[in-house]
C-alpha cells in the first residue's frame, strides 16, 4: 500500500514534470524581474556551474526538523512565518527568499505530521512558486489530498521534498542560480531559526552542536550570497550574514580522523567514517548566534 | 477518484515511453527501493560512453551522527552497475563496489559535517544511466554515536 502510495506521489511529480515541459502554469505576477534585471551590470565572481555547485553544499531543513522531534521538543506553529504573510512578498527577491522559508516550515509541518496546519502552507508556497514561474512543479491538488489523508502523509514528505528539489533544479538549468540562492537561503535561515526558538525552551544539547556544526554551512552561504551583492536587495542579506559569520568565527569546530571503514552486515554494505568532532560553543555564542538568526530571518520575513 | 489515478499514470506512461530506459522509471524504482526512510534528494546520473569511466561528480551536505542510506537503480542497458564513490575533499571514504561485488544499496555513517562529493562511473565502456536515492536512516545523539 506505501508503495502503490508512494507510486501515484511519484506520478504526481512527474506529472508536473511535464506540465512544466509545456509551459505549465503560470501566473502574471508583477515583480518577476527584480533580481535578473539588478544582476546585469556586472560579471559575477562565481560562474553559475560553481553557484550550482556550492547550492548542494547548504543543509537541508529536512534533517534539522527530525532532529528537532528527536529532541522531544512539541509542535510550536508560532515559531513559523505566518502563511498570511504570502500576500505581502511582491518582489521576486522577497518571493523566492520566503519561499525558501515556507519550504523549510513546510517541512517542520510535515515533519509533525500536523496536517491540519499544512494547507495554508502548501498554499503560500504554492502561490510564490507561481510569482517566481516554478509553480509548475506543486502540484497543488495531490499534495492538498495527501495532506488531508493521514495515510497519506509519507507520500506527502516525499512529494514536497521532492517537487522543491526538481524546482530548485530547474532553475539552476535555466540560470536562474541567483533565485535559487535566494530559495535556498531562505530556507537555510528558517530552519535555523526554529532550531533557535527549540533551543531557547530546551536547551538541548544535540541541537546546541547542529547549531555550532552549521559554522562550515555559514561560511559557504556566504561565498554563494557573496556573489550576488551587486544587488541591493542580497547586499543587505549579505551583511546580516556577515554579522553571524563574526560570531561563528569564534566557535571551535574541531575533528578527530580516524580511519572510514566499510563492513558488510546481513548482507547490507555498511561504510563508517569513523571521525569524531568536538563542537566548542558557549552559551553566550549560542545566544548571540541566537539573536543574529532572528536578525536575519526578520530581515527575510518583514 | 480512480479517474483521476488512471489519467495521472496514464499521463505518466507517455513519459516513461518517451525517456525510454534511462527516464523517470528509473526514478520511480529508485523511490521504491528506498524503502521506509526519509527522502533527502535524487541525482539524475547520466555517463556517456566517453567519459563514464572517468564518471561525475555531484556535491552533498551530510550532517554528523546521521546514518545515511544511498541507494541506485541501475538503467536496464547499462553494461554494468554503476560505481559510487563518497569522498570527504581528496579523502574516499567508501564506495559501493566492495570485495568484488556491487552493492546497489549502502549505508554511510557520518560523523563530520561538511560538504562531501559523491563520484559516480562505470567501467562498461558504454553509455550508462541510473538514478540514486539519499535518504535519512537515523540520527544520534552526542552520545549514541557508534564507535
């Protein structure tokens, strides 16, 4: 049944998959140009094949949600962007920075399966995937009766995760790596953010070291944001990044290499990388990395 | 309802019959095998003949103290299963050819958080085409990690 399941999510996908082939569906919202048309004056220090590139290194929200349910810690909805806002994001900057962001609460949600929360979202993600012309890859309908099924919620994780990653795809085959960035930074920053708000009630320790782990993430988003800067809109993106880098600076990631092993175990090839990392953060960096995100996400969400 | 089920598969067979061996199947296989964990993301692989020994290369996050699934489908023409490798920098960690056979399926334990490339080719000499599946198996805690 998961799988008969899983098969008709897939469909879906490639369903939209096609539609995008033809042309899809797509909105005439106003404001499609802001980042394209700021971003031609001058050349960019990365090519694209590089932005493209670094785009897979930024973690995905997906991961920090499940380790925040593994905390123990509960559903909070007001530590998300509230979907109302959607209306209000009438630049493609804004657009595609709080797409990035409702994906990353998308995930929370699902994570939660809270799906009684889910249909605004996948309404306000689906509503700036149309004012940037990716809406063609939310299929709208089999993602809204996926999520209005409790049975149906695994299928639902994967068709979202999925439709986000065909998106992000094609927008970095259309060169459109900068909208990409913006989606992926938006995305990076709430996720974070909301592993913030966790540890503010929890003060876990496992989210405490995913947090100070995100040093190495800070830096490459910055490298990709960096590119961008001509721009005004990722200019002032860009120094409140900036900001958070300072802090991190003084955090201590550290790794201890031991030699990766791999094993076969009944039959299933195991490979181990055998390393250990220290994470070295205080409470007062936490509060600061703490008080920078909020800085950036509000900046994101405004 | 059913209608429209069997018009989404209908829709979806026209796609699979244009791609051909390489196409969406792939994926639609891939998904299946990946069982019940999580799905983080797919790479469309694809080697000409040229260059499928030498192969590609794709970049991935991966999280500390997170067991981590990869798992490929093979297109049906290949001349032989595609290798992967997983490197941290110059580093090969592991890779799924191990003691002469080709897994199609393995786990990776990781235990540093960074960015990681995934080396993907195959010595058929032919082109070759599969579809692989990163999924989240497990997180641990500071202190469950395995030694």
């Amino acid at each position: 049944m998961t799988l008969t399941i899983k098969n008709l999510a897939y469909t879906a996908i490639c369903v939209g998959m096609l539609s995008s082939c033809t042309g899809g569906t797509q909105t005439n919202n106003g404001g499609l140009d802001d980042i394209p048309d700021s971003l031609t004056g001058a050349p960019l220090q990365l090519s694209e094949n590089v932005v493209n590139d670094m785009i897979q290194n930024i973690s995905s929200p997906v991961e920090m949600a499940n380790q925040i349910k593994n905390s123990g810690a509960g559903f909070d909805q007001s530590v998300l962007n509230s979907a109302d806002r959607m209306k209000d994001y009438d630049t493609s900057f804004k657009r595609a920075l709080n797409l990035g962001a409702y994906s990353a609460d998308l995930g929370y949600i699902n994570t939660f399966n809270k799906n009684t929360v889910v249909v605004s979202y996948l309404l306000a993600v689906k509503e700036l995937a149309d004012g940037l012309n990716v809406g063609q890859f939310l299929d709208f309908n089999t993602l809204s009766r996926l999520a209005k099924n409790s049975t149906n919620l695994d299928s639902l994780k994967l068709l979202s995760v999925s439709s986000f990653n065909e998106m992000d795809r094609y927008l970095r085959e259309q060169k459109r790596a900068n909208v990409s960035t913006a989606i992926v930074a938006g995305a990076w920053v709430e996720g974070i953010y909301i592993t913030c708000r966790v540890i503010e009630q929890t003060n876990d320790k496992d989210l405490i070291l995913r947090l100070g782990e995100q040093k190495d993430i800070v830096n490459i988003l910055l490298i990709i944001l960096n590119n961008y800067r001509q721009d005004a809109n990722f200019a002032k993106l860009v120094g409140t990044v900036e900001d958070l880098k300072k802090i991190y600076d003084d955090v201590k990631v550290t790794t201890e290499f031991g030699e990766p092993e791999t094993k076969e175990i009944d039959g299933m090839l195991i490979i181990e990388q055998n390393a250990i990392t220290h994470v070295d953060i205080t409470p007062e960096q936490v509060s600061r990395i703490i008080e920078q995100v909020k800085v950036i996400r509000q900046f994101i969400v405004e | 309802m059913g209608r429209i089920y069997l018009t989404l598969i209908g829709l979806f067979s026209l796609i699979v019959t244009s791609s051909g061996q390489c196409g969406e199947e792939l994926m639609k296989q891939a998904l299946s095998e990946m069982g019940s964990y999580q799905y983080i993301k797919d790479f469309d692989i694809k080697l000409p003949a040229a260059s499928s020994k030498t192969g590609t290369k794709y970049s991935v996050v991966l999280n500390s103290r997170t067991k981590y699934q990869v798992n490929v489908a093979n297109g049906s023409t290949n001349a032989e299963n595609v290798i992967l490798q997983i490197f941290d920098g110059d580093k090969l960690l592991g890779t799924n050819f191990y003691n002469g056979k080709t897994y199609n399926v393995f786990k990776f334990i990781c235990s540093k958080t960074g960015a990681y490339k995934l080396n993907v080719f195959c010595n058929g000499g032919t082109d070759a085409c599969a579809r692989a599946v990163l999924s989240l198996v497990e997180q641990y805690s500071d202190n469950e990690m395995p030694k």
